[in-house]
C-alpha cells in the first residue's frame, strides 16, 4: 500500500489541500532552524482539523524532553518524527515520553547508507529515506532533494517507509 506524507504545514490553506488530496499523514514541523517551523501550541489548533482524517506527525530534531513532553501534551500526535542524530535508545525515551509512534528519518546519499535502516528494526514504526545533506548545511534534510532513488532497488525493509524529496 502506498501512503502519502505531507509535512511542513503551517496555515490552513496548505494543510486543506493535502488532506482534500488525500494524505494519509500531515505533519508539522517543530524545529526553529526551519523555514516550516510552528510552535506546538500553534500546530495544536492548526492540526485539531485534521484528526480522524489523517495521522499527524510532529517533526523534530534532536529535540529535548521537555519540548517532546509540550509537544506531547499540546498536539498529540500520531507519530514523532525523528529527523536528527538520535540514536534509537533516544526513540526509546522520546516514545516513552510523548507516546507517539515513531518515525526515523534517515539520510541517504549512497547505497551503503541504507545500512542504518537496520538499528532501527525494533525501535521505529516507520522509516523515512531522505537525501543526505551537504556537508555544513543548517537543515538535516526536508528541503525537497532526492537521491538516486534507484538505490532502493530490490531492497526490502521490515517497517513500512516514506521516501522523501521531489521528483526532479
């Protein structure tokens, strides 16, 4: 089955279109370094539409338990997003923390970096496969690059997966 991830919302306008067009998950983008950025609180009453509609995903970056324990009690997301450094006995705490499911984005730039998918066997619901950054750039990813997605390959995983990045 395919599913379709739409995150970085931040008005209602954008957040309408991806659930009128069917996205299974929307997800806000908690990370001040983001262009996306939206405060917990903010993202809490933006997203109250979308419940029951489609999963909503709050994203971080190597965030702090006290920002996934307001962003656990303000939203309430489905699933945390993972898009940082954490190492999975991060994921560990920060599920135990807010609750959520976990998604762990992972940067991919050659073959050999799918290789971390498998640490993540049993501490992530989901795997997100984005294009590995420049070296010094402030985003860890979610800027709409895309890797040679012929990489993928035969490849099989044990967790459903989300490929990042536009088609180019």
């Amino acid at each position: 089955m395919t599913a379709i991830k739409i995150c970085g919302l931040t008005t209602p306008e954008t957040l309408d279109a991806a659930l009128d067009a069917g996205a299974d998950f929307v997800g806000a983008v908690v990370f001040p370094q983001s262009p996306r950025h939206i405060v917990p609180d903010r993202a809490a009453r933006l997203f109250e539409r979308a419940r029951g509609r489609a999963k909503i995903v709050a994203v971080t970056v190597d965030a702090e338990d006290a920002l996934l324990d307001e962003i656990a009690r303000t939203l309430k997301p489905d699933f945390i997003q993972l898009h940082g450094a954490e190492t999975p006995v991060r994921a560990e705490r920060a599920r135990a923390v807010t609750g959520a499911g976990m998604i762990k984005a992972l940067p991919i730039r050659r073959g050999d970096d799918f290789a971390a998918a498998d640490e993540w066997d049993y501490h992530a619901d989901h795997l997100m496969f984005d294009a590995k950054p420049p070296e010094g750039a402030v985003l860890p990813g979610g800027v709409g690059h895309r890797f040679d997605w012929t990489l993928l390959g035969d490849r099989v995983f044990r967790h459903p997966w989300f490929l990042a990045g536009a088609e180019s």
